[in-house]
C-alpha cells in the first residue's frame, strides 16, 4: 500500500509500519539500546534517573513499540507493564520476553480508563503520549499514577509548521500531537501535574542536522 493512503484502521497502519525496514531502528541493533534512553540515539541523553525504577516499583509504558526500553526496566527487578496498539507489535514483544513483561494489545485511552493498578511511574518513549489528544490523555494518566508517581514522555520536535493535531503521514489514519516545550508544561499543569519540566535534547555532535527530541515530566503530588 502507498504510505500516503489511509488503512482501514490506526492498528492495520501501525501493523504495517512496524514490519517496513527503515522503521527497524531498535531491532536493527538491540544491543545498543541496553538501557532505557529517550532519544533515538544510543548512549545520548538522560536515563533511568528520571523515574522511579527497580525492585518494589512498577512502570506501564504507553506505545512500547520493539519494547527495548520496557525490557530494560523489567531486568532492573521492576514490574514492567506496556500496551500498544499493534498487534504485531504485542506478539513480536511477547516472543523475545516472554513472561518478564504485562504485554496489553490495546489503545492508551482505553487501557487507563479500564486499568485500576497505580504506577509509580508512566513512560513514552516516541510513543502513545505523542498519538494522543493530551487534554483527553493526560488526566487518564494522573488517575493511574501513585501519589508521588511521574510521567516521562519524549517525541520529535514539531517542525515545518506541525502545531497540534497534525497527520502522521507515514500511518494514516494516525495522528500526532505536536507541542513545543513550553506548551507541554502548560497540558499538565492542567492535568494537575507538579514539577513539570520540558526541554530539547538536540542531536549528538556527529549526527548535526537530525532531529533532536523533547522530553516532558511531571509528577502526580504526593
């Protein structure tokens, strides 16, 4: 199918664009992703310092994708929950680990408003937080957080004019939400976020002209 044409559902183009070549940058070369990292470089930028991980924790990533990071956490001793909505995706995660991971095929919204576990902490990486409306996402989000829980999440900068609801052009019917820094601190602060943060972590010195990636965090009061 041409990428430009709209499948049939949000699944069947996420379906698609897991399986196409040049969208296998975490299975090209799993060993480089070792540890949770929030950019789509190897060893650049923060990492698991920014939330709560461990034994005794638990973390439910939103969009685990290839679920590199979500493995990661579960190693550490963690209890490591993801859901996606690409079945592919979810079968392909479940055959590499088995066990070690909660795997759920469902939409973020769906899953948060069903789910009655509390996180200490919610993460996404390029993922469900990037694909979702954020006055919708990110008060079901809060509600799953323990008291003193955080909220991580990173995606692309907007760029050529994106501002909001904006086409994903590579799955349609899927769409992103595309904010600057600052308008993120202003989603969760709405949301009833505290120690909001966000910022852009531009690219490595060698990969000049790529992308860089924003990061946003914010923790549910204690």
């Amino acid at each position: 199918m041409d990428e430009d044409t709209p499948y049939a559902s949000e699944e069947a183009a996420w379906d698609a664009y897991a399986t196409r070549d040049r969208n296998q940058i975490w299975a090209r070369g799993p060993e480089r992703f070792h540890f949770t990292q929030w950019t789509l470089f190897p060893a650049h930028g923060p990492g698991v310092e920014l939330i709560p991980c461990g034994p005794g924790t638990s973390v439910l990533d939103l969009g685990f994708g290839a679920c590199a990071n979500l493995a990661h956490l579960a190693s550490l001793g963690g209890r490591a929950v993801g859901v996606d909505v690409s079945r592919a995706q979810v079968d392909a995660a479940r055959a590499a680990h088995g066990d070690r991971l909660e795997l759920h095929h469902d939409t973020a919204e769906r899953f948060l408003t069903r789910c009655r576990e509390e996180f200490d902490a919610v993460v996404s990486v390029f993922g469900g937080v990037w694909f979702c409306d954020p006055e919708v996402l990110l008060p079901l989000i809060w509600d799953r957080l323990k008291p003193g829980g955080v909220l991580v999440f990173s995606h692309r900068p907007p760029e050529d004019g994106e501002h909001g609801r904006t086409p994903h052009t590579d799955v349609l019917p899927a769409h992103r939400w595309s904010y600057a820094p600052g308008e993120w601190l202003d989603f969760l602060e709405a949301a009833g976020f505290t120690e909001e943060e966000a910022w852009t972590v531009p690219p490595p010195p060698t990969k000049e002209g790529l992308s860089g990636t924003v990061i946003v965090r914010g923790r549910r009061p204690s």
